[in-house]
C-alpha cells in the first residue's frame, strides 16, 4: 500500500530535517572577519616589534640620571611629601634604582583607504631613583629616558665601557608627572621613603675625653708608652720615642701647628745676588711670597738619620749594604750620606714602620717641602733659623772655593737645636728635608 503525497511530506517535515546553510553569507562573513584582522594586525603591528618594557641596567641607570643632572635639576618626592627640585649638589648618595616602561606610539602613517596606523613605536622608561640628600633626608627622583628601534639608549654588550652610556637622552618630566609616576610605583605609600633612610650616626664614646681636656699638647700614642700627652711648647713634654719588643726608632719632636711665609722677597733677591754673586739665578723659583699653614699635628725627627740607624737596618737585610758608603769619614752617629730616594722610601721606611708596627698616619714618611721649611724656619722670619748670617758656630758647612774636595760630615747634634728643638736643619749634609717624620 502506498502512502498518500500529501501524507509523505507531513511525515518529511515532522522529522525536522535541516536545511543547507547559505554558503554565500557564510563566506561573506569569513571575509569581514579576516579583513577586520588584517586591520587590526596593521594598526598595531608596529607594537608587536617594538622594544620591551624591560627595566634598564644599573650601568644604564647610572648614566641616565648623570645625562639628566648635567642640564639641570630634576623633580623629587621629598620625606615630608612634597615635590621639589634636587641638583647634583644636594645628592650625597644613590642606594637603589628601578624604571618602569610603558609603550607610546610617536610616528603615525596616512593611509588613503583605512584608519591611519601607528609606524613607530618606543618604550618610555621612568626611573625613580632613591636618593639620600646631604643633610641626611630621603627623597626619591623621577627621570624619563627611551628605549626604541634607533636604540637609544645604545644596546652595548657586556664588555662595552660604562662612559658609553653619558650620551643616554633623557627627558625632566614637571613635578606634577613625576609625582603620578612615582605614586604608580608605590612611593606615596606610608613610610616608602624611609627604607633607605641611615640611622643617625652615633660617635663610640671616646675612652680617653678626660685625658684630651686635662692635655695642653695633643694626645699621641707612642708605641710602647701608650696614650701620652706631647706639649710642643714644652721643650720636655715634646720629645718622644716609639720602641717595641726591644727596638726604638729614632728620637723625634712634637711641633706646634702654625703659619709661615714662603718664599723669597724682592729685597732677600737682591741680597742674596749680591751675597752670591756666582749664583744668579739664586731664589727665582722661590717667588713670589706666599702663606703656608701647617694645620695637623706632625712630629719630626731630633737629628739626622745616623748609620748607627741604617746600619740596624742593615742588620735585619731590609736595606741594601752596597749604598751606604761612609767615604771613610766613619759610621755611627754621623749622618747616613751615598743613599738613595728609593733607599730610602722602598727599604728604610717600609722597614722602620713593620719593625715598630705603625701604618696610615701615624707611620713614619719623608717630611714634604713646605713641612721641611716650617720646621727649619721653627716660627723665625730670618734668613736662618738664628739669624742672617751663619757661622761655623752656628752649623757645619764647607765655605772652600768650587771644585775643592767636600769637607767631612761631623755627628748629629754637635750643634745647638733651632727654637723647635730640631738639629742640623741647616749645614752637615745635604737634604735635610729627608728627615723621617710622623703625623
């Protein structure tokens, strides 16, 4: 039996068969969204190749913020809250650093059909920069430099020197930016600028105050004696000696601190041509007149270094035998003569202090020339320290005709001492600044 027409297409329709999809509007659709895409790619194609927003490197850091303080001062969330400027003369110190990127298109391009489109894109890095000022307060600083395709700053490699980088181009944003910035990176946050604040400084208590009141002098410590109060006025509470285990280097003196005039006058010039008329150049690199202030403590040596001193240096072979010749005048407390400035500074000295276990300031050294002078002068403005005039009562000095054969060395301390108590700064032999010292 056959079922009714009619009756086949109730029973098709009631079984729900689907329909085929246009094909057409399906395509249509497909094309719309890849078009839309193909924009979207466009448009922003140029912040898928652009730089990363990666924190720069201390070194490029360090850079920025000395390329941004040589044109000027740069805006700074102070301790209090305030913002205010900060130079490179308020800056004491620098602990920590750290930038943040952000992207900004900075070129666009016309297209005839279509949106325009961003061609360039470059990442803005702000630097917040910790700064301790020199009055002990905290501040943070906001600096602005970029990083883009032209590289700039440039991408060095690990072996490229740091200077490479004062070139970095960076911007000073105003106050206003600089502070949302450095809110964005949590610094407006309650006691955010006090992490890198120094504790105050608190002095030891000085174990010998009482001492340095009741002393007129100045407070020394003298290796084996300790704490010992030196009055440089006092010709006996100004001489001291350094000894350890057994050994003591050489006698020395506590000179006051003070001002002198250096220099040769006009008039001394003159004189001294006319007293030395061989010699006319005589003083010409001592003008013109000048004040020269000795405002430390040093202490100077009595006499000239004997050989019975190199000579125990000898012993100890620190120092080399084959320099100090006596030229058969004899040894012992005649001044050493026939060495050198490396002898000396290289062999004696290094060796007198690691005998007596000295170092830094309080180790022996070769007085300079203006010390030298202060204390040959020892407070007089004549031409010597007792006077104008020199006698061989006075020092001993070789007065023969030029060319004539050197005269002998005679021992330290055969005369009487300057005001300061120092012997031979004038006459025995030459070099007298080559005294041992200690400040």
């Amino acid at each position: 039996m056959t079922v009714p027409t009619m009756m086949r297409q109730l029973l098709t329709k009631g079984v729900g068969v689907a329909q085929r999809p246009n094909t057409q509007i399906v395509a249509l659709l497909a094309l719309i969204v890849v078009l839309a895409a193909f924009l979207v790619l466009q448009h922003y194609r140029a912040y898928f190749t652009a730089p990363g927003t990666h924190d720069l490197t201390t070194s490029q850091r360090t850079a920025a913020i000395k390329s941004a303080l040589k044109r000027g001062d740069i805006a700074a969330l102070r301790e209090r809250g305030e913002m205010a400027l900060l130079g490179r003369e308020n800056i004491a110190d620098v602990p920590e650093s750290k930038c943040i990127g952000e992207h900004e298109c900075y070129r666009m391009t016309s297209v005839r059909r279509g949106p325009d489109r961003c061609a360039k894109v470059q990442t803005n890095l702000y630097c917040a920069f910790e700064i301790i000022d020199k009055e002990g307060e905290t501040a943070v600083a906001l600096v602005k430099t970029f990083r883009g395709d032209f590289h700039t700053p440039p991408e060095l490699s690990g072996n490229d020197p740091e200077w490479l980088y004062e070139i970095m181009m960076t911007e000073r944003p105003d106050a206003a930016t600089a502070k949302a910035k450095l809110c964005e990176m949590g610094y407006c946050e309650p006691g955010a600028l006090t992490r890198w604040k120094r504790p105050p400084r608190v002095e030891p208590p000085d174990p010998y105050a009482e001492a340095r009141k009741r002393c007129i002098g100045v407070l020394a410590d003298i290796v084996g004696k300790g704490m010992t109060c030196l009055d440089p006025s006092d010709p006996k509470a100004r001489e001291f000696r350094d000894c350890k285990d057994g050994f003591c280097g050489p006698a020395m003196v506590a000179l006051t601190n003070g001002r002198y005039r250096r220099g040769t006058s006009e008039a001394e010039m003159a004189s001294l041509r006319s007293d030395f008329s061989d010699h006319t150049q005589l003083g010409k690199d001592e003008h013109p007149e000048h004040d020269v202030t000795i405002g430390y403590h040093v202490a100077v040596g009595k006499f000239e270094v004997t050989f019975d001193e190199w000579d125990a240096c000898l012993n100890d072979r620190r120092c080399t035998p084959s320099t100090s010749q006596d030229e058969s005048w004899g040894r012992g407390k005649r001044p050493v003569i026939n060495i050198s400035w490396d002898d000396i500074t290289r062999e004696y000295l290094p060796w007198l202090n690691a005998k007596l276990g000295l170092s830094g300031v309080n180790a022996y050294r070769l007085l300079t020339d203006a010390e030298w002078e202060y204390a040959a002068r020892a407070g007089t403005t004549s031409r010597y320290a007792f006077g104008n005039t020199i006698s061989r009562s006075d020092a001993h000095f070789f007065d023969g005709p030029l060319g004539a054969p050197v005269g002998r060395t005679v021992e330290t301390g055969s005369f009487k001492p300057n005001p300061f108590g120092l012997h031979d700064m004038h006459g025995n032999v030459a070099g007298g600044c080559r005294t041992a010292s200690r400040s």
